[in-house]
C-alpha cells in the first residue's frame, strides 16, 4: 500500500520545476512509500485524485506564475468541488511572493523558495506540514503559520531531471533572478 500520493498538475509552463522536485524525490532516501502521477489536464488531476481517495494520503503539486494565478484559481475550485480530501500545494514563483493570496485562493498550502529540501520533508512526514522550513499554511483554528525559510542546496546537488520518469530538463546554469530579486 501506498502512504502518499503526489499528483504532479501538470502543465507544459511548469514542467521544468517539477522535473527537478522529482530528481531529488528519486535521489532521496526515505520510508515513505509514495507515488507520483502525472495529471496534465484538469479532467485528468479529478480522477487522480478520486482514485487515490481512502487509500492513502494525496498532496496535489501545483506550480504557477503571478499571469495564471486567477485562471488556476478557478481551475483549483472545480478540481477541489469534484474530488474533495487532497492537499493542494502550491509552489512556483506566486507561491513564494504571494503565499497569503494563494492561500487565499484556495490552496492548502504554500512552498516558498526552492522546493527541493521542502517536497522531500513533506514526503518524510507523509504529508504533515508541521515542523516543515519553506511553508506558509493556516492551522486548525485558521491562524496563518509561516514556518521560516527552505533550505537551500547548491544548485548542482540534484539533477535537472529525474531518470525513472523520462522526463527532461535543459541544462541549468542559474536559478531566480540574476538581478538579486528575492526569488
């Protein structure tokens, strides 16, 4: 049996930062049994979600830009009303400047920074946010936690892309803004 489901939403924009989330998931060792599926419509992200749904844990991995943000929005309302019990998380470059809006927006929970050190606790705990650096997500009573910066690997610590999926990646020699944005 599977203890996490990770549904990958994904989108021809995005796919390069998932890549490279996967290529340190395949690097990592860990006791979590998890699956990765690849939705790359949003038809396809409710039935992922719909067959997971009672056998484990399913964290939904979202990643956008500011331009898409209200349009994935809408999208992530549908998904949400058609497939409830996932948790959807958020990464990308909104995520990480806007974390309140998308949470605000629907999301459950918001990556902020690099996602690498993030995704792969989120595996380790089986999904639990808590005590995880790079999150931003409200708690129980609704009380927004901010749980500090991601760590932050050299670039080169994982691969650009992950083996097993076959799925590919051009070169990487620079991440975020050259100019010394906050991303």
């Amino acid at each position: 049996m599977t203890d996490l489901v990770l549904i990958l939403r994904y989108r021809k924009a995005v796919t390069y930062g998932h890549h490279v989330l996967l290529a340190a998931l395949e690097e990592h060792e860990t006791t979590t049994r998890y699956q990765v599926v690849f939705a790359e419509s949003e038809r396809a992200t409710v039935e992922a979600v719909q067959a997971a749904a009672g056998r484990s844990k399913t964290l939904v991995l979202w990643s956008f830009c500011s331009p898409d943000a209200a349009t994935l929005g809408e999208e992530l309302q549908r998904i949400k009303a058609a497939a409830p019990g996932a948790v959807h998380v958020a990464g990308g470059v909104h995520a990480t400047a806007e974390p309140v809006r998308t949470l605000d927006a629907g999301w459950d929970i918001a990556a902020v920074g690099e996602g690498e050190s993030t995704l792969l606790s989120l595996v380790d705990g089986g999904g639990d946010p808590r005590g995880i650096t790079g999150l931003v997500y409200r708690d129980e009573s609704g009380a927004l936690v901010r749980t500090g910066k991601a760590h932050r690997e050299p670039l080169g610590r994982y691969r650009a892309f992950p083996l097993t999926c076959k799925r590919m990646n051009p070169i990487e020699i620079t991440r975020g803004c050259v100019y010394a944005c906050a991303y």
